[in-house]
C-alpha cells in the first residue's frame, strides 16, 4: 500500500478514536457529548495542508456523523471549501461561526481571504481589518490585507500589513512573495528580486514567485535572462510578461516584439498578450505624438 494512502488511513483512525462517544458507565443518566481532541482538529489541518482534501473530507464527515459539534471543525470545513475553490460555499460556513468567540478571528479571517477572492476589495478590507483587530496573530489576514492595500496603492500600510505577517508566519513563502510583488509596485527592483528568491528558497515549486522573480529581472532589461529555462508550455505565457515589463520600462519596441512572440508561440488568440500589444501601441504613439510637439 502506498505511504500517502496509508497516513490518511492512520490519521481516519486517530479521528475515530478522539471522537468516539464513551460507552454508558454505571450511574450515568446520559451519555456525554462526542468530543473531538485537539490532536484530531489538527489531523484534519494537515490534510488540507498537504492537499489531502478527500481524508480531510472524510474525517469531516465522520465527525458530523458522530455528533460532534465544535466551531473549530466548522473553520476546517471552510477551509476545505476554500482550499477546493468553493468560495460561496466557505464563505457561509466562515460565517456560521462569526458568533463563537473561541475562533471568531479564523471566522473573520476566512471571510475576508474569501471576499478578496471573489473581488469584493471593500468588504474584504473591512472583514481582514476586524479579523487582525481581533487576532493580531492571523497572519493569512495580514498577507491578505497587504494584497489589498497593494492594490490601493496604500503602500506604507501594505508594507506594515506583510511585516505582521512575516513575523507571525515565521516568514512564509507565501508572503515573501506578495511582499515582494509590492516592492516591485513600487520599482524597488533589487528588494523585490530578494524576496522572490528568497520564497523559492523556502518553497522551490511556488510558481507565482518563480513568474515573479522573472517579471522582475525583465524589469531590469535583461530580456533573455528572464525568457531563460522553463517549461516549453509556458513559453508564450513567459513572452508575454517578459513584454509586460518592457512596456512597464517604456520599451516599446521590444515589448511590441515580444508580445509578438508570445502570440505565434500560443498558436491560437492570445487574449492578454494581444491587449498588451495594442496598450504598447497606443503608449508608443502617445510618447511620439508627445515627442513632435515639444519645442
């Protein structure tokens, strides 16, 4: 039997055992309520940690079916379906516990990640700013308001938002990456390589850190460097943002070249790199018709 299948088996048998109701003792009127251990809460964790989503599932489900009620499965459950891509669904899980004061910060917290997700910028600002008022520990809502703050350009509190999360983190991938993202914002190109680099450091097959780190060094204008390895798959994706930053860098002709590029790699309509082309375009024609009337 494989390893992996058998660490879920394992960990289904541990559940059951923590959450087994006790056999009626002589005296007692009624039987306790199932409990589940904290062992089992963070079985459930490591399954969705380690995209084990169907043991997760499973030990969710039994569980349920044996009377347990806890608002700290109910978090699992959300992040389950959050992890899974059911946004609707994990954010009214998240919001049937907002009540429980034991982990109305995690309910806050996944509210907020999800409302970001689903582009909902205000209210997920407000949702993440209660969820750290009321946990400063949550490190997800800090990353995640950093994302937002990013995104308003507020870059004094986005930086503060990633250093809390950072520190509550133990400087995760994750976060080094969104950081670094926001020092690339920012043209701090240097700053925002090392933080890519180190992300990768920390977690090899983070691929937005690896899209990243080769945004940034096309930001310094060494194109080939950054086209350089990679999957042949991803060629036309790696043109494409190698463009973007030469458009970035008012490169026009190298970026109209490589969106070019990018398009006869794909083979078919490219979406976004045809955009890209035609906002070179109008950006070069622009700095030309700009050029000509100056005195």
């Amino acid at each position: 039997m494989p390893e992996r299948r058998l660490s879920g088996l394992v960990a289904m048998v541990l559940l059951v055992l923590a959450i087994a109701a006790p056999a009626y003792a002589r005296g007692d009127k009624a039987p306790k309520v199932p409990m589940i251990t904290d062992a089992g809460v963070a079985e459930v964790q490591r399954a969705i940690d380690e995209q084990r989503y169907i043991d997760a599932g499973r030990m969710l489900d039994k569980a349920g079916l044996a009377g347990v009620s806890d608002p700290r499965l109910t978090i699992l459950s959300g992040e389950l379906n959050l992890a899974k891509g059911r946004l609707n669904d994990a954010l009214v899980v998240f919001k049937r516990v907002e009540g429980e004061r034991t982990v109305r910060g995690k309910s806050l917290q996944g509210q907020g990640i999800v409302l970001s997700l689903l582009n909902r910028d205000d209210e997920a600002v407000a949702m993440l700013e209660a969820a750290v008022a009321e946990d400063p520990s949550s490190w997800r809502a800090w990353n995640a308001l950093g994302s937002q703050y990013d995104s308003r350009r507020d870059f004094a509190r986005a930086q503060t938002a990633y250093d809390h999360a950072l520190m509550g983190s133990n400087g995760a991938a994750a976060v080094l990456n969104n950081r670094g993202f926001s020092r690339l914002l920012q043209g701090q190109i240097e700053l925002a390589t090392k933080d890519f680099v180190d992300a990768l450091n920390k977690k090899p097959d983070l691929a937005a850190a690896r899209t990243n780190l080769r945004l940034a060094i096309a930001m310094k204008g060494e194109y080939d460097r950054a086209l350089a390895g990679g999957a042949p798959t991803d060629e036309a994706a790696r043109l494409n943002n190698a463009g973007f930053a030469a458009m970035l860098r008012g490169d026009y002709a190298k970026a109209e070249d490589l969106f070019t590029q990018a398009m006869k790699t794909r083979g078919e309509y490219y979406t976004r790199a045809s955009a890209n082309l035609e906002m070179t375009r109008a950006l070069a024609a622009r700095q030309k018709a700009a050029t000509s009337a100056a005195p």
